[in-house]
C-alpha cells in the first residue's frame, strides 16, 4: 500500500523553511495551490505522526516550565513551527528517487458534458467551451505573472529552476487547453446538432 503523499508534501515544504500546521496551510494554499492542496485536516495528524517518527522536530525548543510570561508570549501549539531533520530528509530523498506514479483518471465534468452535448444543443455547447476556455486564459495570465513575481524576487534561489519547471507544466497545459477549445468551437460549428 502506498504511503499518504501528503506527508512528503510536508518535508518538502519544511526543507523550504520551518513552519507551522498553519504556514504549511497557506504555503499549499498560495505556493502550489496549481498542481497540489492540502486541508488542515490531513496537516496536522500528518505533522503529528511525522514528529513521533522523528522526521520533523519543533523548530524552537520550550523550556521544561516556562516562567508565566513564556507561556503568554509562546506561540499557540497550532503555530508552532516545526522543521524537517535528517531522517526526514532521508525519508524525503527516499520517496523523490522513486518514479511517481501515474495519475489516477479524472473526473472531467466539462468532457462529460460534451459527450451528451447534443441533448443540450448547440448554444449550450459553446457556452461550457467558451467558460472552460476563459478559465485557462485566467490561469495563463496567473502563472505568467507568477512566473515574473518569482524571476524578480527569487532568480537565486537553489530551488528556483524546479519551481519554473512546475509552472511551466501548469502554462502549457493551460496553453494546449485554450487551443483545445478554439478546436471545440470550429467541431461544434460544423457538427449536426439541433
């Protein structure tokens, strides 16, 4: 059985910086949001078995009994940052040098709709083509300035080129996507429908 991926996504995300169940939140919710999501409900069980494995270690060690204003300043134990150790990052490298597996099928609401269309008609048919096809135009114009936002504030980063390549796979989906719809229209315009 495979093991839960998301408790790699959280190694990977702590050899970035330490953080806390809630940096880890917004860093899948505003970092990799394109192409992998993580609630809080897998976070945190996750991030708590991780540390009894010894593969992540709170980031700041607290005092065996804090004086009271310690425990008033210390951070609430949601936002307490963790990091990744050495056996975490062994573990990391682990699951890295495997090949990935494939992608489980999808469930495309848009082709199943296209696949009954005719019931539909024509002008229904279009209208699901031009929303889908307006969806991937936003999606190139977020990656793009994405992409420039990271080339500006980011171009040193040893981990810079790995982000682009993820990007790119999002661009040129997006991109293949866009031109799949001007396709759909053309079939649609010449297809028999009432």
């Amino acid at each position: 059985m495979t093991k839960n991926r998301t408790r790699y996504a959280i190694l990977g995300a702590l050899t970035v910086k330490p953080m806390s169940g809630y940096d880890l939140k917004r860093f899948f919710d505003q970092g990799v949001s394109f192409f992998w999501a993580e609630s809080y409900g897998q976070i945190y069980p996750i991030l708590k078995q991780l540390k009894l494995e010894g593969l992540v270690a709170e980031a700041t060690a607290r005092p065996e009994e804090p004086s009271e204003r310690a425990r008033a300043s210390a951070p609430h134990p949601r936002r307490l940052p963790y990091c990744i150790t050495d056996a975490g990052r062994a573990a990391l490298t682990q699951w890295l040098s495997a090949p990935a597996e494939p992608q489980a099928r999808r469930r495309l609401e848009i082709l199943l709709k296209l696949f009954f269309a005719r019931q539909g008609g024509r002008d229904v048919a279009m209208r699901l083509v031009a929303d889908f096809r307006a969806h991937h135009a936003a999606l190139i114009a977020t990656y793009d300035a994405t992409e420039a936002r990271l080339r500006a504030e980011h171009p040193d980063h040893p981990d810079f080129p790995f982000w682009l390549l993820t990007l790119s796979y999002g661009q040129r989906v997006s991109r293949s996507l866009v031109e799949w719809c001007d396709e759909a229209v053309a079939t649609l315009a010449a297809a028999p429908m009432p």
